[in-house]
C-alpha cells in the first residue's frame, strides 16, 4: 500500500445533498477563522480515495474528519477533534475531556443531531443500503 503524501489542512467530508449536514459545514466554516479545514462532499472524498479507512458500511452514515496525515475520524469521535481544532477548542476540549460526562455529552448531543441525517430524505445512500441488504 503506498503511502499518501500529507495533506496541508484537516479536511471535513460531509453530505453535500442533506440540509442540516450543510448548515453543519458553513457553521463550522464559519467558526474556522484560522483555516485550517477543507470542506468536501462525502462522494467526491469517497471517489478521491480520502475515505478508504473508513469502512465501506460507515462512509456515508456520518461526517468525516480527515488528518493532515490522512488518519479519519467519524461522527462523535470527530466532533471531539474538530472542537480541539476551532479557535478556543484549546480551553474547551481539555473541559470536555476533564469532566465526567463531557465525551459522553458530545456524543449525546452528536446522535440528537444524526438523527435528522438519518431520518430525512436526505440520507445519500438509501439505494445503496437496499443493494447491500439484498
């Protein structure tokens, strides 16, 4: 397997095609005064290799925060990163580690906000799903 050369930036592959996962984005985009973060859509990842370690059943089920090292991160577990990433994620991710509960609260409020990727019609891979179950 070759090696990837490293990417400048973190990059946030989210689904272009779900409404709240958009306004996800240009929040976070907006919160990134610094820069630091592309944004790309989940299938053009996909189609650009950025997802290969992410198993196939996870890549569209959430959003996807890549390393400039090409590590990724998903859904709850990425939230904690990006926090870290964003001006003043230096304060408040060791608060969120420190408390007890603080994980367990982002991942809480991360699941409430998946649901409405999960139940709306803009959930990218419903064909997808149904080929696979066959």
């Amino acid at each position: 397997m070759q090696s990837k050369s490293p990417l400048s930036k973190y990059i946030l592959a989210y689904d272009a095609d779900c409404g709240p996962c958009t306004r996800f984005m240009h929040i976070v985009d907006h919160l990134d005064k610094r820069e630091k973060i592309d944004f790309i859509p989940l299938t053009m990842a996909d189609q650009q290799g950025l997802l290969n370690n992410i198993s196939a059943s996870l890549r569209y089920k959430s959003f996807h925060l890549i390393f400039p090292k090409g590590e990724a991160k998903s859904g709850s577990e990425a939230v904690l990163e990006l926090i870290a990433i964003l001006p003043g994620g230096k304060i408040i991710s060791p608060i969120i580690n420190y408390l007890p509960g603080g994980k367990l609260i982002v991942r809480f409020m991360y699941g409430r906000f998946s649901r409405l990727h999960d139940n709306g019609s803009c959930h990218i891979n419903n064909d997808t799903d149904k080929k696979n179950n066959k």
